[in-house]
C-alpha cells in the first residue's frame, strides 16, 4: 500500500505537473486505508491476503474519484493562471459541484452491486465485499469532501511562500545591482 501510493503522488504530480495536487490526493488515500484499517482493528477482523488486495482495490477506486475532480479544477484554474490571489477554494467548490453527481452516482451503482455480492457471494467473497464497501463510502467523503480543500489549503500556503520568496530573491537583486 505504501509502494503503491508514493507511486501514486509520483504520478499524479507529474501529470498534474504540480506536487500540490499530488499531495492532496495521497493524504486523502491514506484517509481512506486509515478509515477501512480502523474498523477492522475495532471489530478484532482478521487480516490477510484478501485485506492487502481489498486495500489496494480501495486505493484505486478512490484515487480515480480524486483525479477526476482534481482534473476539473485544474481546467476552472486555467484562465486565473499567472493571476495573484487565485481563489483556490472557490474553484474547489464549483469542480466537486460540477462532478458531485458523477461521483454519487459512479459510487452508489458500485455500492450496489459489492452489497449484492455480500449478501448473494460465499464467505470468501463477502470477505472482499464488506471492506470494500467501508472504502467506497471512505473513498467518496475523501475524494468530494477532503481532497479539494487539502488542495486549496496547500494552494494557498504555497502561493504565500512563493510570493515571500520572491520578493526576498527581488530585494537580493536589487541589492546587489547597487554595488
């Protein structure tokens, strides 16, 4: 799990062509491992193969969520780009609007049909069935309610420190031209 999600912030910072993104999406995915691997440790579940593999599908369903609403607000950025103050949670707030009802939709029909196969499946595929179904609902919260916010708060904070390290390297400039 942790392979695959440095994998994941490799990638999604290189295709987004911005860590910011990237690191939303990773703390949002730990989320979810987190809320699935809290739940089993309350009840006393059993851990095993079918966990690992459950886990990884969880990491994947919900990072495909993630990166569709990550890929709206970096289409609604675009015209702002090279703007100062960029209203970054603004533009988190109408990208997940604009896919809140995919994202419903995409995980209620899913829901459905891993409920299904818990109730209708054998114990070995229940056994696959009920975390996944804990990681859909935790993957959803996450990718419509935790990563655009991660995404603006770091959005936010990174254009502070690049505005400050500007005018730092600027001052320098300026200073040592004079001399």
């Amino acid at each position: 799990v942790i392979v695959a999600t440095i994998f994941m912030l490799i990638y999604i910072a290189i295709r987004f062509k911005n860590v910011r993104f990237g690191a939303s999406a990773v703390i949002a995915l730990i989320h979810d491992v987190l809320v699935v691997f809290t739940v089993y440790a309350v009840i006393r579940l059993s851990v095993g193969n079918t966990f690992i593999a459950c886990m990884l599908t969880i990491l994947g369903y919900s990072i495909n969520a993630t990166i569709i609403i990550f890929d709206r607000c970096r289409e609604n950025i675009k015209p702002l780009k090279g703007q100062k103050d960029i209203p970054y949670a603004e533009i988190g707030d109408q990208s997940v609007r604009e896919n809140m009802r995919r994202s419903l939709f995409t995980t209620f029909t899913t829901l459905v049909t891993v409920a299904f196969l818990a109730i209708f499946g054998s114990d070995t595929i229940r056994e696959f069935c009920v975390p996944i179904i804990l990681g859909l609902v935790a993957g959803l919260y996450s990718s419509v309610l935790l990563a655009t916010p991660l995404w603006a708060g770091l959005s936010v904070e990174f254009d502070k420190v690049a505005a400050k390290y500007r005018k730092t390297k600027a001052t320098y400039v300026k200073e040592n031209e004079e001399d």
